[in-house]
C-alpha cells in the first residue's frame, strides 16, 4: 500500500476515534480544531487536493496541552498519522 493510502487509513481511524469518544465534545475546544483538520485532510487527500494544504501537524500536543492525558490511545493513533504525513511531503 502506498503512503498516500496509508496515510488515508490512518486519518480514517483518527477520525473514528474522536467521533466514537468524543462526540459530546467535538462542537468546541481543542477537539473540534483537531477534529475539523483531520476531517480537512481527508478530504484534501481524497479529493487529489495539494497536499500541503494538509494541517494537523502539532494536534498531539494541542490535545496534551489541554487534557493531560499522556496514556490516551488516540495519541497512538494521532502520531502514527503525523509520522505518515511527515514521509509523503
């Protein structure tokens, strides 16, 4: 699989995890600004949108910043994406 469509995969399981456990909160805060780029990735990368637009980078600290919880899954998932990212630019 390419990294574009890894990349793809992984933003997909982002996204589902903040829709799955965090649907309460994704109307405001910093999980509605994480949520709103990952969902902007997508979008980009599906659609054949110049990747550069792609801006989530720094969304893990973002979220540790404000809920200092360093043991979160989602930041697992999060630095996988970021990680994916950084190898196709």
């Amino acid at each position: 699989m390419d990294k574009k469509k890894q990349l793809v995969e992984q933003i997909k399981v982002v996204i589902y995890n903040l829709e799955k456990d965090y649907y309460e909160e994704l109307n405001s805060g910093i999980l509605k600004l994480i949520y709103t780029r990952y969902k902007n990735a997508l979008d980009i990368l599906e659609n054949n949108k110049d990747i550069k637009g792609i801006n989530f980078i720094g969304g893990i600290r973002a979220y540790m910043d404000s809920y200092n919880d360093f043991q979160n899954p989602l930041l697992g998932e999060m630095h996988k994406a970021e990680k994916l990212n950084e190898e196709l630019l």
